[in-house]
C-alpha cells in the first residue's frame, strides 16, 4: 500500500493494526527498503 498510495508508515501500522495485525513501523520501513525496488518495476 505504501508504494502505491502516499502513507506514512504510521498509517500503515494503522491500517494493519486494524486488522489485527501488531507492526512496527520500523518492519514496514526496512521491508520498503527491501522490496520496494523490485514491486516499483
């Protein structure tokens, strides 16, 4: 969602949380960095 939609990662951990998902923001960030590149091709 991040990469498609302009969140911060604090509303990503929202959005998951809502779903009962319990998520660092420091998880979505390193995980940006991760995969980011290759969902941005």
């Amino acid at each position: 969602m991040y990469l498609r939609y302009p969140l911060s990662y604090v509303d990503v951990v929202d959005l998951l949380a809502e779903r009962g998902l319990e998520i660092d923001r420091s998880t979505i960030y390193r995980w940006a960095q991760t995969f980011g590149p290759e969902l941005a091709c």
